[in-house]
C-alpha cells in the first residue's frame, strides 16, 4: 500500500516536472546555430586546415552572415593578420601555425587555440565563430540553451519536485498514523 502512494507521488512530481520545464525544440533541417554565452576566458580548439588555414565565421545576433567584417588575428599584443569576411561571412587566415590566437572583428573578440591536423584533439572544431557585438559569445550547435536562465529553471523545478514529494510523504505518514489503531 505504502509502495503504491510512493510510486502515484512519483508520477504526480514527473508530471509537475514536465508542466514546469519546457519542451527541447526539435532539430529541423535548416536550424540557426543556437548562441550560448561563455567565460571570457574560454578557449576554443581549432583545427587548421592544409596549409595552415585558420577559417571561422562572423555573424549577428540572429545567425546572419556579415559580409565584409574586417577580421584581425592577434598573437599577444602583435597582428598576425588581417582579412575580410565573404557573402557568407567566412574568413581564412592563411599560414597559421599552431597556438593561440585572438580574433577581433569590431568589438567582438574570442580567444582561440590552433592546431596542426596531425596533433588536434579530438574535440578541436573546423572553423571559429564570431557573433558581432557580443564579447564572449560564441556559436554552438545543439538544441537548446542550457546557460543561466536553464539553469535556474531545473533548479526551480527540482525545488518544486522534492517540495511535492515531501508533501505527499508527509500527508501519506498523517493518515497511515490516524488509521493505526
């Protein structure tokens, strides 16, 4: 019987679970890259290309190609290079070696560490990304955003879930104490 009360409470807290926290959006063909925002001091792996072709992207808050954006590579405080992006807001900077980079395209800028092909690890990326206007964001592929404010919804739901099945113990121990002759 008390097993039977437990496993309803449980039900009850996984429905309110799914009430509060919303649904991930399904990855549809065609889907805009996702912009999380990240530590200013993040580093990204990135793997050079044949050659030592260092390729990224700039784009806007919304995912657009910035064609044109002037796009300097810094190692420290020297320029390495500079160069534009294209109609699809893609850059290479061409005869990079390994190491690390920062890359500024107007005022947005992200730190990143180049490697050659033979010696990248394994979660290096292709290209870099740039989002103008937003120091410290960078791009990510993925389904939802799980920074700052999902956070603080699992940590609300979580808070609401363990309040729920307290409650429902609590009230379950009241009535089984009533019933005991």
């Amino acid at each position: 019987m008390k097993l039977m009360k437990f496993v309803q409470g449980a039900m009850v807290a996984l429905a309110a679970v799914g009430v509060v926290c919303p649904q991930l959006p399904a990855m549809a063909a065609g889907q805009k890259t996702a912009v999380k925002t990240v530590a200013a001091n993040t580093i990204f792996d990135i793997e050079l290309t044949q050659g030592g072709g260092f390729s990224g992207r700039v784009v806007d808050h919304t995912g657009a190609a910035v064609e044109g954006a002037e796009v300097v590579v810094k190692q420290g405080k020297t320029e390495v290079t500079r160069t534009v992006t294209d109609k699809q807001g893609s850059f290479v900077a061409k005869n990079m070696k390994g190491g690390v980079y920062t890359v500024v395209s107007g005022t947005t800028e992200g730190t990143y560490r180049t490697w050659s092909e033979k010696t990248a690890p394994p979660a290096s990326r292709e290209q870099a990304l740039l989002v103008m206007g937003q120091n410290g964001v960078r791009g990510q592929s993925g389904c939802c955003d799980c920074g700052g404010g999902g956070l603080l919804l699992a940590g609300v739901a979580a808070l609401a879930v363990t309040a729920l099945v307290v409650g429902i113990v609590a009230i379950d121990k009241a009535n089984d104490a009533a019933n005991s002759p």
